[in-house]
C-alpha cells in the first residue's frame, strides 16, 4: 500500500455497521488519520483500517 497524504481518496478496508466509509484524507496523525465523510461529519480510525479508494490490492 503506497503511503496516504492528505486529500487522497481512503476507504475502510472491512465494513463497519453494515457500511464500507468512504472519503478524503483530512488530517493524519502519528497512528490514525482524520477522513472526511461527504455528508461533512468525519471519522477517525486506525491508518491500517484504510484503504485507497482506487487501489485494487490490498
């Protein structure tokens, strides 16, 4: 997995109440990083819970 800079597109490797959460990298931290959600709310997780939205490995 290539390293993730702010503004790249993320996404939640494995669901997480039913839904895969999706969005832009906000602010990274030393162990989790900040993801802005489209509805403006954002969540933050673990940076090995994430993904690149176009990345197609893993």
């Amino acid at each position: 997995m290539a390293e993730l800079k702010i503004g790249d597109e993320v996404m939640l490797k494995t669901p997480e109440n039913g839904r895969y959460y999706r969005g832009k990298v906000g602010k990274i931290y030393e162990k989790t990083i900040r993801v802005n959600l489209p509805n403006g709310l954002y969540i933050e997780k673990p940076i090995k819970m994430w993904v690149k939205a176009g990345d197609k490995d893993e």
